[in-house]
C-alpha cells in the first residue's frame, strides 16, 4: 500500500515539536530531511546549528541558507548574531528558536516519527550491523516503501537525521542502532521505538568502557527491552548471549541461525569461484537457495537475520530470498577485489575478535589452493583483554594455514609471537610498526595469484595498505584463475 498523504515538516511544526519560536519562514516545508552539516547537506534539508566537539554550527548558518536550507534551527543564544539576523532579513528559509538545537533535532525526529508511523525494524550487535542493514532494507524494499540509515548514521544524532529523512510515503524504517556505552540503544529507542528488534551478535568489543562481554550483552539487550507486547524478537540461535535475550521480550521472538529450533536456518554455506557466497536455507520447510555477493558465512547468518525481518513484516520468503543477491559490500568492508591475479579481501573498515576470525574463515574458503596472506593490525578499545584477544588471532593465523603473515600497529609482537608459537615459520612472520611500513612490506612480498586479508580496527589506517596493492597490481590486466 503506497501512502499518498501531502504532510511535510515545516517551521511551525518544528517549534511545537522543540516547545521553540517560530521567527520566520511560515508556510515553508523542508521536503528532503535535515542536517548537520553544511559541507554534506543538500537543496530543502532543514539545518540544525548544533555545537560539536570542533565547530559551533550556528556559524554556518548563512552556508546553510545560500546551500539552500528550507530552515535553519538556531539557539536562543545566536538569534541575536549579525549572521542569523541576515538568514531572518533575507527570507529564503524558515528561522526557528530553541533553547537547545541538539534536544531539538532529538526532539524533532521523535515527533516525525510518531506522527508518520512507519513500522520500525531497528538492528544492533557486535559485528554485522551495517551488513545486516543493507540486505534487510533489500529484503523489505522489495515490497514495502522503505527508508534505511544512511552510512554509519548509529548514534543519536545520526538515528535522528535518519528519522527526519522519512516521508509521507514510508511504510517502513529500517535503523542501525550503536552504542560504546550502556544507556545509549535505550535512549535511541526513545527516538525510534522498535516494532522489530535484530540482535546479530555479541562480541568483546568496547571492552574499555563495558568491561565484559557480558557487559556488551546487558547493553545490546536494552533493544529487546525496548520492544512492547506486539514486537518482535529476530535472535541468533548459534550465539547463547543473544539467544538468552529471548527471555526479555515482552512480544514474540523469531529466530536465524544453524541450530534446527531457526525458522531462518543456514543449512549449507559454499563459495564460487568467483567469490559469491551461495547459502541454502531452510525456510519453513522450504530450501530456497540465495546466491550473495558478500563474503563469508557471517554473511550467510546477516542475511538470514534479513530473511527473518522481511518475514515477519509481511514480505513473502521467496521475494525476500530473491533481493539480497543485489546487495554490494560496503567500502573496506569484506570488499573481494581482484586486481590482476591478486585477489584481496579488504576489510580494513573495523575489527573485533570475532569478526577477525570470521574474515580468516573468509579468507580460507577465498583461497583453494592458493597462497593465503594476512596483513592484521591493531583491534583497538579492548581494554585488560588487548594482549590476550591478539594472542588468540596470532594463533588464528598459524592454525588456518596462513602462508605470509604482516603483523602491523601497536600489538604487531604480540600477533607475530603467537603465530610463530602456533607453529608459523618465523620466516613468514613480519612486524610493521604502522600502515606506511605496512603497505611497503606487502608491495614488496605479494607474489601473482596471492589471496590476501587486509584487517584491523579503523584507527591503524589499513586503507594505505589496500591502496598500495591496488597500485602495484590493479593494473595488470590478467585473469585470475583458482
């Protein structure tokens, strides 16, 4: 059902969301959603002036306005400036006084939602949360009007840009829902209570501020806290802290995974030879085979979590089955490059435990008889676990059968050592003290027909790795065969 309704956010209705004044601008709408951000916002978007860490955006207000801001959203204590007076004289955009303009973009996008009232699928875990929002957006785009979180928008300010980016004719709500600390997927569900909750996965990751995984567990779970008697539960069989989160729900649980009690089960996992991951799953009874372009049996359980999403909003199994085959990687996120006869896997976007192990996984199933190469660094905000977490993919590498080994960041010895005491050839073992080191290293060893990883957190800047392959071979126009 497509809904036809006219309303839109305008001025007035943005100062009875934030309790603010109206100043000028009545009877202009913002039709394309808000922004932060001068530098990325576009033609119709209301800006809300909000201070950051960095920059006070009420001095970008007039940007703004000459951007082609349908309104800006200003403090009570700039209203008075000579640059918002000029914003109010020229009469191209609505003006609107808060007390607050972050409690206001907040408050904002919590009325937006309540009153368009689209159905909200809200997704969280460790690992996989922005894979999983791209194929449940497909699954359920596929036959409902849908809108989806934009980038990494996980945070509040970003959950509350995705919500005032929705429109009359949105059925549907798909978000990506963050958090580094416990409190914070509560608050986001203040703004966007969840109709269907997913939880992919629980992980040792934010180990600096949540102390355990059974922290990160308690911190995930406030999403199935936040679900009413008419929600619905999507949980991981295969993971027991998100398997037990099935006792927190007040309204239905649904389940994925490989364990027989999914009705979403990942029944086999197999690779082509062209890297597409070819998954069968057992969908009430029925094998339907989905043929993904993502990497990886992570992949295969993100995508039955989709599976399980668009089902319980209504899609037909086979539709959604028949959707995700579209979907692309996200950038340096398990992206499968050929370049020449190099093949890389780059997913130097972020790293967890978990996930590291996975993308090893990914890279063994990759490689056949091909030489396996690893270029891992540093998994950053591990807190007392840092040294022990990088033990255990030091040991990882060796027992996959690595066959070259680049080590980089501030753990590099730390990986080495337990590589080459899993029982690596100490010859094949090499420590790089950041990514410049790094990406000299892998230009000069990589030999034609290497099947290489490229991982780690995303503040040891692996992206200069990536792209020193990428020069080095991208050019040789050679076929890669297995």
């Amino acid at each position: 059902m497509t809904r036809t309704s006219k309303y839109e956010l305008s001025g007035e209705g943005i100062a009875e969301f934030t309790g603010g004044t109206l100043l000028c601008g009545a009877g202009l709408y913002a039709t394309t959603g808000a922004s932060i951000d001068t530098r990325t916002m576009v033609q119709g978007q209301v800006y809300f002036a909000i201070r950051g860490p960095r920059f006070d955006g009420q001095d970008f207000v007039e940007s703004a306005c000459e951007k082609g801001a349908a309104g800006v959203v200003v403090s009570s204590s700039a209203v008075n400036s000579d640059a918002v007076r000029r914003v109010i004289a020229s009469g191209r955009c609505f003006v609107v006084e808060v007390s607050d303009t972050t409690e206001a973009l907040i408050s904002s996008a919590r009325s937006w939602l309540s009153i368009l009232s689209p159905r909200v699928i809200a997704i969280t875990g460790s690992i996989g949360k922005t894979t999983t929002t791209a194929l449940t957006f497909a699954a359920v785009s596929s036959t409902f009007v849908t809108h989806v979180t934009s980038g990494n928008y996980n945070n509040r300010l970003g959950v509350a840009l995705t919500c005032l980016g929705l429109r009359p004719r949105h059925e549907v709500l798909v978000v990506e829902m963050g958090m580094n600390a416990p409190g914070e997927i509560a608050e986001l569900c203040t703004i966007a209570p969840p109709d269907v909750a997913i939880v992919t996965t629980v992980a040792p990751v934010h180990l600096e501020g949540l102390k355990t995984i059974e922290g990160v567990a308690a911190a995930k779970a406030e999403l199935v806290d936040a679900l009413d008697e008419d929600g619905v539960a999507i949980l991981n069989t295969d993971d027991p802290l998100v398997a037990a989160m099935a006792s927190r729900s007040r309204g239905k649980v649904a389940w994925f995974g490989r364990d027989p009690r999914s009705e979403v089960r990942v029944l086999d996992v197999g690779c082509a030879s062209d890297g597409a991951t070819i998954v069968k799953y057992g969908i009430d009874g029925v094998v339907r085979t989905v043929r993904l372009k993502l990497v990886g049996v992570h992949n295969a359980m993100n995508a039955a979590a989709a599976i399980q999403a668009a089902i319980q909003v209504g899609v037909d199994p086979e539709i959604a089955c028949q959707s995700l085959g579209g979907v692309e990687p996200g950038r340096h996120r398990m992206q499968l490059c050929d370049l020449g006869t190099i093949r890389m896997i780059d997913d130097c976007y972020n790293a967890s435990p978990r996930s590291m192990l996975a993308a090893l996984d990914a890279l063994v199933m990759l490689s056949a008889s091909r030489r396996k190469v690893a270029v891992l660094g540093d998994m950053l905000e591990m807190g007392e676990q840092t040294e022990q977490v990088h033990r255990e993919i030091g040991r990882a590498v060796a027992e996959r059968g690595v066959a070259l080994f680049i080590a980089v960041g501030r753990n590099a010895a730390v990986l080495a050592e337990s590589a080459i005491s899993a029982g690596m050839d100490p010859a094949r073992v090499f420590e790089a003290q950041d990514s410049l080191a790094a990406a000299a290293l892998a230009r000069e060893m990589l030999v034609p027909r290497d099947v290489v990883l490229v991982k780690a957190s995303r503040g040891v800047g692996l992206e200069l790795v990536t792209d020193a392959i990428r020069a080095r071979f991208e050019s040789r126009d050679v076929e890669v065969g297995n």
